[in-house]
C-alpha cells in the first residue's frame, strides 16, 4: 500500500528523533544496534537493524553519535557537542 511522501518522511525523521533522544538522555551508556531496535520496537517503531545502522551512521557523520568497535562488537552512545575551545597563542 502505497504512502504519500510527507508519511515517508515523517515516519522516518521521527525514528531518527527518538533514537537521539534516547541516546542523548542515557550519554553514559553505549547501546549495540540489537539494543537499540529492542528499545525502538518497545516504544511502537518497527524497524529493521539495517535501518537503525543507517540512521546511526548519518547521526555519527553529524558528530551526534560516537561509535566504537569493542570485542568485535558496535556500540554506539551519544557524543556530548562541546562548545568550541579557539587555540591558544604560541609565543
């Protein structure tokens, strides 16, 4: 059953929202992509762990998620945006 764009685009800005939103409140703890559709599809949002991956790439190229490889495993966390530090002068 076919749906009209501005459904495609919600539906999908709204996921990416949540997702952020969730790892932004828990900043102090990495989450695997297994983890993260499980706390999606508690609240309501099917989603497949391709998609999660995709989302949580785009939001690691925009410096809001950090990802790290540990024990061969992804795990993904909120990166805290620090304000911008100017460098200091060399005399």
């Amino acid at each position: 059953m076919p749906i009209t764009s501005t459904d495609f685009e919600k539906s999908s800005r709204e996921t990416s929202a949540l997702l952020v939103e969730f790892l932004r409140f828990n900043f102090h703890i990495a989450y695997t992509v297994d983890d993260l559709v499980e706390m999606l599809a508690s609240k309501g949002r099917k989603v497949k762990a391709e998609e999660v991956e995709r989302l949580l790439l785009s939001r690691e190229y925009g410096g809001r998620v950090e990802a790290k490889i540990v024990d061969g495993v992804p795990y993904y966390k909120y990166s805290r945006i620090r304000g911008f530090v100017p460098m200091k002068k060399s005399r």
